[in-house]
C-alpha cells in the first residue's frame, strides 16, 4: 500500500480502465475495499455523527488536493465511500490511491 498512499494522482483523460485481473491485484492492497458495481467501495463506522463529520470533511480535503473525488453516502455515525474514474469509465490507479489515502485517514479520525 505504501507505493499508493505516496502516489499522486494523474490526469487520465483518453485513458483505458483497468481490467477485472488489475482491479483485483489492486484490491488486494488496501484493506476492507470491494468492487461493487463498477466502483470500489468501503464502508466505515464511527462513534458518532461529530466522528463521522471530521472523517468527511478531512477526505474531502485530501480528494480535493488529488482533484479525484468519491461518492459518499452517509448516515448518523457511518458512511459508505465509492471510487470511480468517470474519465475512463471505470476504475484507474487513481481510485486506489484515493483508497489508500482514506485509509490512512482513519487511524487519525477515528
């Protein structure tokens, strides 16, 4: 994972989503993501809705300054984060180190 976390992302316009085999490598490397549905997705559980907020609000930022941004839905204490790359229409290396980086995060929110 820690070729991930200290990756950036790249502009991926014209490129080409990975296939189910890379995905699946990927996968592999941070812990508690899925595919589902043409994304991949994890889901998180906090202590409670002020826990959850700072979790939202620090993976914006991240995603924001990686110009990659997820799908969230979220409830009182939990959320559920999906990944995508719509320039490829489907999944890149920029969902994963999108991934890695939350996950990174949640040892320091929750």
């Amino acid at each position: 994972m820690s070729h991930l976390l200290h990756s950036k992302c790249q502009v991926l316009d014209g490129g080409k989503p990975m296939n189910e085999d890379e995905v699946h490598r990927h996968l592999n490397e941070v812990s508690g993501w899925h595919l589902n549905n043409g994304a991949i997705e994890k889901s998180f559980n906090f202590k409670d809705y002020l826990e959850l907020m700072a979790f939202i609000n620090a993976m914006a930022w991240i995603c924001h300054t990686e110009d990659h941004h997820p799908d969230v839905a979220m409830g009182y204490n939990r959320c559920t984060v999906r990944f995508n790359t719509h320039s490829v229409g489907g999944i890149s290396v920029n969902d994963f180190i999108c991934a890695a980086k939350v996950n990174a995060l949640v040892a320091f929110v929750a």
